[in-house]
C-alpha cells in the first residue's frame, strides 16, 4: 500500500529543516566537502585529469574509475555549493521514505548512469566532466516522479509544482545537449542523470529480476562454498584418523612422518574451532 508521502494530495513545501539531515544525505556533504578542500589545497590538473570523466582515458586507457569518482569533483565554489543544497534540499525526504541503503544506491546507480550516458554520446571528447549533477538530476526526477505536487520555491520567492520544476531542468538539459556550448557545465550528464533517475522509478519492479537473479547467484555461490569446505573438514578428520592407526604401526608420534603431523596439527586446529 502506497504511502501517503507518495498521493498527488501532498503539498507541504519542499523544505526539510525539520530533524536532523539523514545519514545518507549527511555523509555525502561531507565526502564532497572533504574532496573540494583537497582540490583547494592540492590546487593542480591531475586529480580532475586522473579523477574526472574523460571519456577518451575511459575508453583508451581503461580509466574506469573515473565514471564513479567524477561525482566527487568540482570546478568552484559556486558549483559545490549549488549542488549540496540541490542534495540536501531534495535528498533528505528520500532518504527518510527508502532508507539510506536504498537512497545510496539510487544516488550511485543515477551519477554512473549518467557518466555512461555521458561516455556514449561524447566517445571522442577530451573535456573532462566533474560534478555531482548528474546524481542530482536523478534525485530530481525522483522526487518529481513520487511528489508532483510538492511545492517548490524557485529563488526562494516563486512556487513551483515538482513536476514542472523537474520538466523544466530536463527540457532544459535536453536542448543544451544538442547545442556545443562553451560553459564548462556537462548537460548531456545532466541529462543522463533526469533519464536514468526517471527509468528507475518507472521501472524498478519490472527489473527487480536482476536483483533477484543476483542474489540468487550470491546464495548458490556460498552454497557451494559451504558444501566445498565441509567436504575438505571431512577428508582431513578421516585423513587423520588414517593417521592415528599408523601410530601403533610406526611405533609412535615422533616416527610419524612430516606430512602426518601437519595432518594431525590440522584436524586438531579443526576440532578445536568447533568446540568454539
């Protein structure tokens, strides 16, 4: 049953000052913050050289990492500063209705989703994108998706329905992405971010196969492990119990070979655990 944070009848105003900031949303502030201090005091070209998303070291290099830590980068003040309130003024009511395991997870899936979509439409490019937006802009999808009717004050003075708030960014990002702007902002990561946020949400329970089938696969796999470690527990203990009948035979521990006493070692390491 849907709750009511989700009906078309919610419209308290989009500002979370109330309780404190979720751990989720807390603990991303503070990892950009602490990498754009970094940038400051580091003050050089090769952490967004080696950390931003250059699509031509992504794919000719195999930097792979940079389609998750571009995230993390960021050109100026005014650019963190804008994206930090985009997350904590629109991340927190998220966070709070899925948990922080799942907010972090569509948080992730949104920014590398974007930096994919970023790598196929621009595969030649040698500007590197850095930023959080295009995590952002799947947050903003979501939240125009599950409050469309959560009003919004644009520059603080204008009230704005969700919904249209979060049209007007994707219309807006979907015309500057077919346009070779000069602005140093990555719209075709924005709009990256609006899509993949949007087909999540949509289409979360028709995928939900693929979480399923993974952890499916993750209990065979320690199924098998299980099974493939109890088999080798239970050819030690018969292997030294082979052992303990030549001691009669050999004359004693000490005339027992190396090997057999490594045996005898390991069953004994063994017992001792289960007894634990």
């Amino acid at each position: 049953m849907r709750s009511e944070r989700y009906t078309e009848t919610w419209n308290r105003p989009s500002w979370p000052i109330y309780g404190g900031i979720p751990p989720a949303v807390r603990n991303l502030l503070i990892a950009n913050g602490i990498v754009f201090l970094l940038q400051l005091i580091i003050r050089s070209d090769w952490l967004v050289y080696y950390f931003g998303l250059t699509p031509t070291l992504v794919h000719q290099k195999f930097y792979l990492w940079q389609l998750g830590t571009y995230m993390f980068l960021h050109g100026d003040f005014l650019h963190i500063l804008f994206n930090m309130f985009t997350l904590w003024m629109f991340g927190q009511d998220l966070e709070r209705d899925w948990g922080s395991r799942y907010f972090y997870k569509f948080y992730f899936i949104c920014g590398i989703g974007a930096g994919f979509f970023t790598l196929a439409l621009t595969w030649n490019s040698a500007a590197a994108t850095i930023g959080a937006s295009g995590a952002l802009f799947g947050i903003l999808a979501a939240f125009g998706l599950l409050y469309p009717n959560r009003i919004i004050y644009l520059w603080f003075l204008v009230p704005v329905k969700a919904r249209y708030l979060v049209l007007f960014f994707g219309f807006l990002a979907l015309l500057a992405s077919f346009q070779h702007t000069s602005d140093g902002i990555g719209h075709v990561t924005h709009l990256g971010g609006l899509l993949v946020g949007w087909v999540y949400i949509k289409r979360g329970r028709s995928l939900k196969w693929i979480t399923d089938f993974g952890r499916s696969l993750r209990y065979k796999l320690k199924e098998r492990k299980y099974y493939r470690e109890e088999a080798q527990k239970r050819a030690l203990l018969a292997s030294a119990d082979e052992v303990l009948d030549r001691i009669k035979e050999v004359g004693g521990y000490d005339k027992l070979s190396r090997r057999d006493k490594k045996i005898l070692e390991k069953a004994s390491e063994l017992l001792g655990k289960r007894e634990d």
